[in-house]
C-alpha cells in the first residue's frame, strides 16, 4: 500500500516549485488539508485559460488533465459551480503567459 500525502502538503510543493521557477501562483480557494479535490487554473494573461484536474489514467496513476479549455471568464464561471458541488475543493490559480504550469512533472503526480 502506497503512503499518500495530504492535499496541503503537496499544494505547498507544488507552490514552492513553481515560486523556484519564477512562476506565479495563488490559492483563490482553500480546500481541506487532508483529501480536499484540486482544481489549478492556468491564466495565460491573454483572456484565455486551462483548468487542470488530477485523474486517473488507463494504468490506474494519477496524472493531470485539462478539464476545461477556452475564455476565463468561462473558466471562473465553471469553477463556482464545481465549488457549490464540493465545498472541501481547493482553487489555485497559476498566472504565466507562456503557459507554463509545471504539472506535467512526474513528480507531481503522488
């Protein structure tokens, strides 16, 4: 069986990484500390964004995926109505109009 760590443990992780890389990042939502979901919203500047959620692929690892593509305003739209659904959610929203987001690091994905 396989140790999992907490949601605000990895968020601070990943928080850290993405502050070595210069990349900004907030957390617009504060979820639970011990299993709350993740929702990371990429705001490239431009008025467009990605919202990434954690799921699982064909071999049953977590990895990151887009859950969402298009206007921002279509995107914050989207995140209240998941946040009305599961109020332990946690929000961060990463800003760099390169697109970089860092989740695609394999590391990332415990």
């Amino acid at each position: 069986m396989t140790a999992r760590i907490t949601t605000e443990f990895w968020i601070s992780a990943y928080r850290k990484r993405l502050e070595l890389s210069e990349v900004p990042v907030f957390v617009t939502k504060k979820g639970d500390d011990t299993a709350g979901a993740i929702l990371v919203k990429l705001n490239t500047l431009d008025g467009n964004a990605k919202l990434f959620h954690r799921t699982f692929n064909e071999n049953f690892n977590r990895e990151w995926a887009i859950f969402l593509s298009g206007k921002e305003t279509e995107i914050d739209n989207n995140i209240v109505e998941q946040i009305k659904f599961d109020s332990d959610l946690w929000v961060l929203e990463v800003e760099d109009k390169n697109g970089r987001h860092l989740l695609d690091d394999k590391s990332l994905n415990v």
